[in-house]
C-alpha cells in the first residue's frame, strides 16, 4: 500500500537512476507547491529511489555530473548513496523504470511476475502521453488516492503496450564519464517522462 513506489534502474547507479531518482522527487514537490500542500509530505505520497544492475559503485556518491544536473533543476542530492538492485527492491515497487531495455530484462530475469510494470523510462513516458486519464481513480493529494491512481496508471501503460517492445530511442545515453552537455541532454530527457509522472499522479 502507500506510498506509491517508483524505482529506477541504471548500471552503476551513480548516473541516470540517481537523476531519475531525484528529479521524480523534485517534479512532485513542485506538484504538491502548486496545490499549496506542503511539499515536505511527498514521501507519503511517492516513494522514488534506485538501484544498479552492478556493484560496482555500492556506497558511493552520486556522479558529480549528475548531481550538478539535479541540483541546477532545484533537486535535492544529499543522502544518496549508490546500491545494486535486490529483488526484494523489485517486489516492493509498484513501477520499476529502467535506463535501457537490457536492463529491463535482467529485471524480468531477476523477478519475471514484475513484467507487467516495468518499463524502459522512455518507453513509459511514451505510453504515458497516449493514455485516457478520464478513466483513472479520481486525482488527490492522499497518500490512498495518489497510490491507487499510479497503480491503474502502471495498469493502463501495460495495456497500451500489448507485449510490444521497447524501441531503441527509448534508451537512455550512458553519460558516464562524458560532459556536462550529454548529462544535460539525459536530464532533459529523465524530465519529459517524471514530470508528466507526476501530473498524472496529482491533481
């Protein structure tokens, strides 16, 4: 039950998923501002956090290019610390969004029964912009109504894809270790999906 909970899958998780991560949080925080509700309450609303396919990074602070992306945006990037994706993080997500199809698949692989709700992040805003939202549970700023919306939301995305796969240009560029204009351009592209998110979720 509540929160509604979204997690984001990279490799390393110190790049793409931390900005995900970070930047679904800050896009309902701006919601609830707007709804003059106190934005410091989101954490009963939506629970967004992350995970990588490796270990590599385990511990570590977000990429500095990263952080510098979220934080230039208005997020928040203190307390994260990378970790490698457990089933158990699976089983409690009510939308895992990966970076890339591959990683969609080692998360199928991993927990095959969450297929059904997890989406490559493009993939997810793609289906997103298509969907009738006159159809889902009525919109409020509950942590009940906000989780019962995202769940017939994911419902809805699953529908609308029919078992179609992904397409290429839903991936997301790894950054890693490139400049700041790639890790912009991904930032941008992590926002045309979590934003319109979290417009769906709230009123």
């Amino acid at each position: 039950m509540p929160p509604f909970t979204v997690l984001h899958v990279c490799m390393g998780n110190i790049c793409r998923s931390p900005m995900a991560e970070r930047l679904l949080l800050l896009a309902v925080r701006e919601r609830l501002s707007r709804l003059d509700v106190d934005p410091a309450g989101s954490d009963a609303l939506v629970h967004s956090h992350s995970a990588g396919t490796g270990g590599w990074h385990a511990g570590e602070e977000m990429n500095p290019p990263a952080a510098r992306q979220v934080t230039a945006r208005g997020g928040e990037v203190a307390g994260f610390a990378a970790r490698r994706l457990r089933s158990d993080l699976i089983d409690a997500a009510d939308l895992v969004l990966t970076a890339t199809a591959d990683q969609q698949e080692y998360v199928v692989a991993l927990r095959p029964d969450a297929a059904g709700r997890t989406f490559v992040l493009g993939e997810f805003g793609r289906l997103l912009g298509a969907l009738d939202r006159s159809a889902l549970p009525p919109a409020a700023p509950t942590p009940e109504a906000v989780h019962a919306r995202g769940v017939a939301l994911v419902a809805a995305a699953e529908a609308a894809r029919q078992g179609a796969s992904a397409l290429t240009t839903d991936d997301l560029d790894d950054p890693w270790g490139r400049g700041d204009q790639c890790f912009s351009r991904v930032a941008d592209e992590i926002e045309e999906t979590v934003q319109p998110l979290a417009a769906a979720l709230l009123p």
